[in-house]
C-alpha cells in the first residue's frame, strides 16, 4: 500500500513522516528535477506499506516547481490512500487545498494537525460534522508529540483497503453549469485519459487557465483551447472577472462555509508565546536576540564537542605506535593501517563530535519556528545586497548543506537572483566546513575567534553580493513570508531529523574520508605527496602555510572534511598547534571557508545554472579566498 502526505507548507506534514519513518528514510529527486521528496517503508499492526512525503503546496495549480512536482506525483503514481493534513489552526485556507484534492476522487483521509494550537486561539473544531460534510474520515492529531498518529494510520489503513473515492463538493449553480458544459465536452476528447485525471478536475484546471495543462494541449490542439476560451469566457460574463479569479473565489467561499459550519470560537488562551515575536521579531530587539541565541549556539556547538575531540582522539592513536612496532614504520601495510586508523579517527573523532550537536541545534531552532523569523529580519539586510527577501531560504539552508542550499535557489522567480543566491550560497560555511571552523579554530584559538570567523563570513558574503548585485542590477520584490507558531520541538522528531542529515556523512563522506587518509597514506609512503605539493606550493607559499598541507587542499574539494582531518595526517602530528601558528591557523580556515565547492556541489550548480556560470563561481570564490587568507596572513 503506497500513503501519500499531501499539505501546505508548515502544516505538520513533515513532522507526521518523521515520526513513522525515522532512521528508515530516504530523500529523492522528481525524475529530472531537484524538488525533493522523502520516501520510507512502515510496518503498522502487521502491514507494510510506502509512505511518501510531498513538498508542501498551497494549490494544485502549479504555481512553482515544488506545486507542479507534487501535482504531478499524484496524477501519475499510484496511490493507495492520501492523507491531506491540515494546519488546525488554519483551517479555512487548508480545506481550499482539500476541496481541490476531492476532484482527484483519491481516498483521502483529512488529518486535522495542531489540534492543540487551535483550541489555544479559541478554535473549536466540529469533526464529525466535517467528515459529513466533506464525506471523508476525519482525524485529529498533534503531530510533534506523537498524540493521535495511530488512529491517522489506522484510518488510512482501512480507507487505502476499501479504495473509497472521494466526492467532489459543488460550486455556486451558474459556476458549477459552466464546468459541467466543459466537463461534457472534454468526454468527447481523450484529453482526460492522457492526463490521467477526471473531467470535473481537467474542467476546472483549464477555467483556472492553467498553464502547464494549456501549453500541453495548446502544442497540438489549438481548436481546443479555442473552445476552452469560451467556456472561460461565459465564466467572465457570469461574474465580470477573470475566469480563474472565479475559481479561486469560489473555491475560497465554499472552504469558508465549510469553516464556519463546523467552527466556534471561544475566547484564546493567553500563552508566553504569544508575546515572544514582539521581541524576537522587534526591529532592534531582534537582531539582539538573534545574536545572542547564534552565540549560545555556536558555543554549545564548540563546547560538545570540545569535549569529545581530544579523548577520541587519543583513544584511536594509540594504536597507531602498536602497529608501527608490529608492522615496521617503512612497511606498506603500516601505511595501510595508519590511514585507516586515521580516517576512523577523523570521522569519530573530529568531525561527529562538532556535527552532531550542530546538526541538533539547527534542528531544534527549525522545529520551534524561529528559522523563519531569522528570515523575515534578514528580508531588510538582503535588499541591502540587492537580493529578494527569500533568498535567506537558500542561504539559511547553507549552513546544513551547500547541494540542497543551491537547489533551493529554485523558490526564486528571477534567474538573476537564482544565480546570484547559488554563488553566495558556495560561500556559507557549510556542517563540513562549519566542524572545520569548530575543530581547528574553536579548539586551537577558543570560542571566541570562531565567533569572528563566523561574523567575518556575513560581512564577505553581503559584500560579495552586493558586488555581483551591481554587476547585475535589477529592482528586487518584496518577501511574502508564512510565520508559524512556535512549537516545543519532540526529541525523538529531532533525533530522527539528525540521523537523516548525519546519515550521507556517515554512508558517502566517511568511507571517502577513510579512502583518502588511505590514499595520502600511500602517497606518503611512496614520496608522492611530495611531488603534489610543490605543484600547490605557489599557494600555501603565498599564505604562508607549510608545504605539506597542499595535497589536503586537493581532497578538500573532494568532502571539505577531508581538509581537517587529512592536515593532522599530513603534518604528521596529533596535536595540530605543534605544527602550525594560530596565524596559519586562521589563514588556513579562511581559505578553506571560501575555496572552490566541493565536487557534490559543482555537480548541482553546473545544473542549475550552467558550466559557465559555474566556472566563473569557481574562479570568483577561490579569489576571494586567496585574497582573503593572504591579508589574515598579515593581519591576524
């Protein structure tokens, strides 16, 4: 049986498909496309089945990539039973979604969310009323604390399993005659079975003047849209406005007689959250908190993992003065081993322990909604650089990861910013490169000179966009941004959350941390990494590093983990501030931070924005790197 989560965005969806999948999950792309979806197998009361988690959308009109994506995963797939969940609290603009997924004629299941959030604003909601109404089982939930989650599948359990379809409710009498005429002529055409879809549903798609179903048919049949322009124009003359005006205003009346069928209201309860945003949110008061809650958190950052570094580290080398014994220190397999113990080492020991706590405050400041408030108070700061307000999305998500960062440039509408925010995202410090500012930096110089690295990467990323905003100049729109409540995150979601995201270290980067230590090992060994080195050796003389960390430069644009963990195998020593300054130290770091992409992300931006574009973020970013780290060189 294949579940399909299907919702607008900060509806709980996520949340929902987190608690059932777990540590299971796995993140896909649409066939050709960087939208993602997550997909997962769950056994419930002795039953397996799919379940699949699609990008949040506000309609099944296709709007953006995500919309169309997800619109076409449920016209093409086949699909045993879809739960719509719905943010309780905002009821009447979820059922416009709802009403639009009864013309599917899926079984659905309605999954009343945050049940807890509307009985605080006073929303009283009737279900049983709705399920009768709607003619779909309908069921409440509190998605983050696991309340109401067994009943949700067992409903859908029982409706996938009698496959009952849905019934589509019916606009006003002179709307609803229009799209029967429609309907009875798209019957004549094979126009429904091409697509998949039923009559009522393709009818009102082509009134909305939907583009993506128009230019299909528009390719090949222009008498057609011909006779759809004329149904569309009755729908005008019926109500003098545009035919998908009419659509949407009776698609928004009906969800709003359905709302206030089966709502009362009391009066809300009075919370400490409800008086948080006039400060984390206040135009001085904002950017104070935010700065104070960045400090405590990268502080809880450096001191977690602080103090795992240095005994995981001693525990794994001494094993190494053992194998050298036994083994001989010129011998190959020595070299083989200590490359191994090196790349355990530097997984365990130096990255883990600075990316799991990261990785679980990133986490935990996503799930209780202040990432979007960060967001709403950078709007003023990126037209400052000349970039749309929603750019923060992309650069925000940065910080986790470069790939999903750059295809998230996909939300913005011009592809001069889509360019512009792909290239400044390469430029955020990245969980790999973010461990390296924490297991050199944070560890070797203190808390504090992190804290600047990171300060300083704002201020070169805002003047690196405002230098490519006046080379491309262009007015930039104002943000339209949805705020959620603010919630108290669950453990075993944030956990759950962690694991999907420490998982492609652990499967892709480790096994390649662990082949390159072997592969440097080698070369060491051989005397190759000798010959590597004064190839780079222009560079690391120029920033006055030593000689012998170049060739971990080179395996940095492979994982930029590589850089660190390889750089204490390279110089040859277990404790880096033996062998470097705090000054090359430094000007390591911030090369390191700003140096060509790693090869994963070179891969996604030569698709999202071309090989050219792609060579000149290369060729940018690493001059801004060396022209950076050769001033710290001075300066620090």
């Amino acid at each position: 049986m294949k579940i399909t989560l299907v919702g607008q965005p900060n509806c709980g969806k996520s949340t929902i498909f987190n608690h059932v999948a777990g540590y299971k999950a796995i993140t896909s792309n649409f066939p050709g496309k960087t939208v993602t979806y997550s997909i997962s197998k769950m056994t419930f009361q002795g039953m397996t089945s799919e379940i699949v988690d699609l990008p949040g959308s506000y309609s099944m009109t296709s709007f953006d990539l995500a919309e169309l994506e997800a619109r076409k995963y449920l016209l093409r797939e086949k699909i045993d039973v879809v739960i719509n969940v719905i943010d309780a609290s905002l009821l009447g603009r979820g059922l416009e979604l709802t009403l639009q997924l009864l013309e599917l004629n899926l079984p659905t299941v309605i999954c009343l969310n945050m049940i807890d959030e509307a009985e605080t604003k006073g929303i009283i909601i009737d279900t049983d009323k709705l399920s009768h109404l709607l003619g779909l089982p309908v069921v409440t939930t509190i998605a983050h604390k696991g309340w109401g989650l067994n009943k949700l599948f067992e409903t859908a359990f029982k409706v996938g399993q009698k496959s009952a379809k849905s019934e589509f409710l019916t606009f006003s009498k002179d709307v609803e005659q229009v799209i029967k005429d429609l309907s009875e002529y798209i019957k004549k055409t094979d126009y429904s079975e091409k697509f998949n879809v039923p009559y009522r549903f393709l009818a009102t798609k082509l009134l909305e003047n939907d583009q993506d179903f128009i230019d299909e048919i528009k390719n090949t049949d222009m008498e057609f849209i011909k006779a759809v322009q004329g149904y569309q124009h009755q729908l005008e003359q019926c109500r003098d406005r545009s035919s998908d005006e009419v659509i949407s205003s009776e698609r928004h009346h009906l969800s709003m007689q359905l709302y206030e069928s089966v709502v009362k209201l009391s009066k809300p309860r009075k919370e400490i959250r409800n008086y948080l945003d006039s400060v984390l949110m206040h135009p001085v008061f904002g950017y104070i908190s935010l700065a104070v809650i960045m400090y405590l958190f990268f502080n809880f950052v450096f001191y977690v993992g602080a103090i795992f570094e240095e005994p995981l580290l001693d525990f794994f080398y001494q094993f190494l003065p053992f194998a050298e014994e036994t083994l001989g220190a010129d011998s190959l397999l020595y070299h083989i081993v200590s490359g191994v113990v090196q790349g355990l080492a530097g997984g365990i020991a130096i990255v883990l322990p600075f990316l799991f706590p990261f990785l679980l405050g990133l986490a935990f400041l996503e799930d209780t909604g202040y990432l979007p408030r960060v967001a709403y108070l950078m709007d003023t700061f990126l037209h400052r650089i000349g970039l749309h307000g929603k750019a923060i999305i992309p650069l925000i998500l940065g910080y986790g990861c470069t790939v999903p960062a750059v295809m998230a440039t996909r939300i913005l509408e011009s592809e001069r910013d889509r360019f512009i925010t792909s290239v400044l995202t390469t430029m955020i410090p990245c969980a790999a490169r973010i461990t390296i500012i924490f297991g050199l930096v944070a560890f070797y110089l203190g808390p504090r000179a992190a804290i600047f690295v990171f300060l300083f990467n704002i201020v070169v990323v805002a003047i690196a966009g405002n230098i490519l905003s006046n080379i491309m100049p262009e007015i930039t729109p104002g943000m339209i941004l949805e705020i959620p409540a603010y919630h108290v995150p669950s453990i075993k979601i944030l956990l759950s959350k962690v694991w999907l995201r420490m998982k492609e270290f652990i499967v892709i980067a480790w096994p390649l941390l662990i082949v390159g230590s072997v592969v440097l090992s080698l070369l060491q060994h051989w005397h190759l990494e000798e010959f590597i080195n004064q190839l780079i050796s222009p560079i690391t003389l120029l920033l006055g590093l030593p000689v012998t960390v170049g060739v971990t430069l080179i395996f940095g644009v492979l994982r930029k983990e590589l850089s660190m963990v390889m750089l204490v195998q390279a110089l040859g020593v277990t404790n880096i501030s033996t062998a470097m300054s705090a000054t090359q130290i430094m000007t390591f770091t911030i090369f390191v931070l700003f140096y060509v992409p790693c090869v994963a992300t070179l891969a996604v931006l030569i698709k999202e924005i071309g090989s050219k574009r792609t060579l000149f973020a290369i060729v940018f970013t690493f001059l801004i790197a060396l022209i950076l780290a050769t001033i710290t060189r001075f300066v620090y």
